[in-house]
C-alpha cells in the first residue's frame, strides 16, 4: 500500500480550528518560519508531511540557482 502524503497547511489548519473551537489559541511557529513546527505536528500525528509548497524549499532553490548563475555568468 502506498503511504499517504498531505499538504502540512491543511492538517495544520483543521487541528488549529479544534483546537480554537475548544477554546484554546494555539501559536505555532512563534521564534520564525512556521513550516517546521507544522511539520513536526504532522510527524507526531503519524503523517509524512508532504514537502510541496514549502516556502523555505522553493527560498533554497532560487538561491542555488542564482548561485549557479553567477559562477557560470558572472554577475548580472
């Protein structure tokens, strides 16, 4: 069988609107980027989170690209 991946936002976002239902108010991601803590919340809950849309992936590969640019083509 294969293994389930969700969009860590969605499961984030249900769990959040429990949790504010009950009448609690969860902060998660307080000290900086969220997407790691949201990821971890799924881990805990036995998902693998699903890397798609992670803003820090698509923050990393503009950067590696633009270093390639540079190296390859020099400054622009």
């Amino acid at each position: 069988m294969d293994e389930e991946t969700y969009n860590p936002w969605t499961v984030v976002h249900l769990v959040f609107e429990q949790l504010a239902d009950a009448g609690l108010h969860p902060v998660l991601g307080s000290t900086g980027n969220p997407g790691e803590p949201a990821a971890e919340l799924l881990r805990c809950l036995g998902i693998r989170p699903d890397p798609q849309g992670d803003q820090r992936i698509a923050e990393q590969k503009d950067s590696t690209l633009a270093e390639l640019r540079e190296t390859f083509f020099g400054k622009s």
